[in-house]
C-alpha cells in the first residue's frame, strides 16, 4: 500500500465512533478550526470507499473465475457481461476512492475549498455535499465536465 494511503486509513479507523456525518460550516474558504471536521469526513468517506473497491474487487474476481471453469458458451457470454459490469464499476470507485485521497492531500496543503482551475472559493453548500470536489461552479460548467476536467 502507498505511504499517502496508510494515514488516512490508519486515522479513519481510529476515529470512526466519532465522525459526524453531518459535514462543518465553511464561510468562503472553511476556517482552520472546522479542518479536523472535514478531515474526518474525507477519512470516513475514504474508508466506505476502500471497503467499496474491495467488494467489487472481490466480486470481479469470483465471477472472472466463475466464467473461465464454465464451459457453457451461453453462460459464459452472460458472464462476460457480468464481467464488464464489475469492471466498470471498480473502477469507477477507485476513481473515487483517488479522488477522497486527493481531497485530503488539497487539505493537507491548505488548498482544500479552492478551485483547482480559477482558484475561487468553492461554495460551503457544494463542499458539504461531496467535500472531494475540485471545481467551483462556474469552472465545472457542462462543457468541463464534458472534457472530463471535473471530478465531482
């Protein structure tokens, strides 16, 4: 495992009975006292996350050994369908999971609320509902999200 992943795992663990779900206030940049609080709603977020891409990691593999021991030509094109649907979504969260690691790394670096493309605070409403966000509203317009510049 990457040393940048052991923290935050090692952290959510160890605060788990403590995190709120309930994400801090932010004015236009969150104030340094609500940190820890968004510290460990990424560190919460990042562990539902790993727990995610585990299972589906697991279920990926169970049904790629499942379709090479079949010798049933229908069954195994059911299974190559299955196969690519896994895969997708496996990838897909640890896309996300990437993106919670991201966030956590903008925190530590003190750019965490600030748009990665015009530097413009991003708004407490949007942070509160996926904190991981790199883009202010205006930056992720259709067209960015479009070019695949914008990552939730």
């Amino acid at each position: 495992m990457p040393a940048n992943l052991a923290g935050p795992r090692r952290l959510a663990t160890a605060r788990a009975g403590r995190v709120s779900a309930t994400p801090p206030a932010a004015g236009p940049y969150p104030a340094t006292g609500s940190l820890p609080r968004w510290r460990a709603l990424l560190e919460a977020r990042w562990q539902a996350r790993l727990q995610q891409v585990i299972a589906l990691s697991l279920a990926f593999h169970d049904a790629a050994a499942a379709v090479n021991t079949s010798g049933a030509r229908s069954s195994s094109v059911t299974g190559q369908g299955q196969l690519r649907a896994l895969m997708r979504r496996t990838v897909a969260a640890r896309r996300a999971l990437a993106d919670i690691d991201e966030a956590l790394a903008r925190l530590a670096a003190g750019r965490f609320g600030c748009c990665e493309q015009c530097s413009a605070a991003i708004p407490p409403a949007r942070l509160a509902r996926t904190p991981e966000t790199r883009y202010c509203p205006t930056c992720a317009s259709p067209a960015v999200e479009k070019e695949g510049k914008w990552a939730r």
